[in-house]
C-alpha cells in the first residue's frame, strides 16, 4: 500500500513538472540605494538571469535568478612615489560589485493575457565585494599584474516584495507564436542585514564617522619598494535597495 502511495505522488509530481511551462529572462538590472545605503554608494547597473516555471492550471512562477552589478568603478595611470625617491607609473583599476542570488515566486493577476501584472517575492543572499587590478608596467600584455585581490568581501541574507508586467510580443506580430518571447518591466524593494562594503568617492562630512580607511600596498617591481595608498573607504549599513529590471524573455514547455 505505502509503494503503491509512493508510486502515485512521484508520478503525479513527474507529470506536473512535465508538462509545466518554463520561462527564461535575461536583461538589464539598475540598483538605486536607499537609506544608509544611499549616502555611502553610488548607483549600481549589471545584468541579470531566471529561470522559472509555472505548473498546469496554476497562475504561480517559481524559479531561480542570478545577477551582478557594478556600482562603482575607478580606472587611471597614477604616478607613484616611494620613500626611496623612485618612481614607478602603472594603470590602477577599482572596481565594487554586488550580486544577487534568489529564489523567486511570482504570482499573475492575468494568467491568460497577453499583458500580465504580477506580484513577486524574492529571498536570497547579495554578496558584496571590491576589486583591485595594479597593471605591471612592464607587461604590455596584463598577464602578470602586480596584484590582482579583493580589498573588502561581505554579504548578507535579502528578500524582495515587488510588481512587474509581462507582454507578449505576439501582439505586435501575427507571424509570432503566442506566449513564446516577452518583455518584462518589474520593480522591486529590498531590504536585508548588515554588509560591509566600499565606495571609491571620498565621504561627506557627515558620514566619514561610519567609515574606515582601506589603504592598498602598491609595490614598485623594479626595486621591490613598498608604498601604501589610499584606495577608498569601507561602510557598514543594512541592504536597502530599489531594483529595476528589463527583460527579455522566452516561455518553452516539454
């Protein structure tokens, strides 16, 4: 009796994964923080990635969805000057990023239109983190940089409440199958735990209380001289970030 129960719930799930329909999203993800978060850094712009699926008869998405972000970056040749009165010039870049990693549900108010609101929840984990990229003047070619690290990691727990609307592109094209290509629009809030994290751009003066020095060491490699440069400053504050997200995506079933 118990195999036979088994038997019959596996293969019910099976049939229902089965004959779900799938959707992929790829586009253009623009973070604008808020808060805290809004007087330490700047805006952030990336790319994002999903993968959900919407079972038989059910206006319910669950899925998967991956991103990064750039939030602010510095590139230039800088001139150094070390304490034996050498001189080295070499191309520094600074980058800060932060991903997104969640799990996603989305529930449709318009199941069967072709123009579809709906509501979404996202939980996940946003790692945050800066990079650092010190060219060696003598390799014209990048392969050998003098250093090539993170200056600061950190990440916290996040969840997201937002709306978005989903279009059918058959619309504007009689040769286009129905509910295969879209455009989605979707706005999102969220809000998480403390994270450390840095900005390029030198504080104001109301916030350079909050923050720490994070110095780089920078080495010239013809003599080895070490010298250490201001680099940025790091913060602490919770995740609190207005996300905007256009995609494109595609429906595909089996």
């Amino acid at each position: 009796m118990k195999k036979l129960i088994l038997s019959f719930c596996f293969s019910t799930i099976f049939m229902q994964i089965t004959y779900a329909q799938f959707a992929m999203r790829i586009g253009y993800n623009y973070a604008n923080p808020m808060g805290m978060m809004a007087v330490n850094i700047q805006q952030g712009h990336g790319i994002g990635f999903d993968l959900s699926y919407r079972l038989p008869k059910m206006p319910l998405r669950i899925g998967f969805e991956m991103a990064l972000n750039v939030y602010g970056s510095q590139r230039q040749d800088l001139n150094y000057v070390f304490q034996d009165g050498s001189q080295v010039e070499t191309h520094v870049e600074i980058t800060n990023n932060f991903a997104n990693f969640n799990l996603l549900v989305e529930y449709d108010l318009l199941p069967n239109s072709p123009i579809s609101p709906y509501i979404s929840l996202k939980a996940g984990y946003s790692p945050y983190w800066t990079k650092l990229f010190i060219a060696d003047p003598n390799d014209t070619d990048a392969c050998r940089p003098i250093e090539n690290t993170n200056l600061a990691r950190d990440g916290a727990f996040t969840r997201s409440i937002g709306v978005g609307l989903r279009t059918d592109l058959a619309i504007f094209s009689k040769k286009m199958p129905k509910e295969f290509l879209y455009l989605d629009i979707n706005c999102h809030y969220t809000v998480g735990g403390n994270v450390s994290y840095m900005s390029i751009d030198a504080p104001t003066s109301r916030n350079i209380q909050y923050a720490d020095e994070v110095v780089a060491n920078f080495q010239n490699p013809n003599n080895l001289v070490v010298h250490q440069h201001h680099v940025g400053y790091l913060y602490n504050s919770p995740i609190e970030m207005l996300n905007v997200n256009a995609t494109l995506g595609v429906m595909f079933g089996w």
